[in-house]
C-alpha cells in the first residue's frame, strides 16, 4: 500500500491477538498525539494480499506511505520521521 488510509501519516499493520501490535499500537497512538499527526491501524488478516506481505513481521510501522520499522517503536527516530 502506498498511500495511507484515509490520508494519515501513519500506518500500523497488526493482527489480532499480538501482544507486540498492541504495544506497538499504545506507543504511535501517545506519540502521533504529541505531535498532532493522524494514524490509522490496519488488520493484515483482514486482507489476505496484507497477510501475504506481512505475515509474522508484525507489528510493521509506515510513515507517509513507505516502511518505517518492524516490531518495536523506534520511538526518536519515529518522532524525527515526523517532525520532517
């Protein structure tokens, strides 16, 4: 996917049930309110060309429509991506 969903800036692929996503989720969700920056989680299950992609690399972190990081918030170099 290149462009975000409903046009935020970024982007959480997760499934169901991953302890790793929901923390994943909790930490963009404090920092993208920081900053005023709109973001949006999106279950890869739900699509199977998203499972396909994605598959255990969950939680997956995009920023403006390209991959940021995998499984754990980089939380200075997310906030760097964002202040550009």
């Amino acid at each position: 996917m290149t462009e975000p969903p409903g046009g935020q800036r970024v982007v959480l692929y997760t499934r169901e049930g991953c302890h790793l996503c929901e923390v994943a989720a909790a930490d963009v969700a404090r920092i993208c309110a920081d900053l005023g920056v709109g973001w949006a989680a999106v279950d890869v299950d739900a699509d199977p060309e998203l499972r396909a992609e994605y598959g255990d690399n969950v939680p997956v972190i995009m920023v403006d429509g390209s991959e940021h990081g995998f499984w754990r918030v980089e939380e200075p170099r997310l906030r760097a991506a964002l202040a550009q």
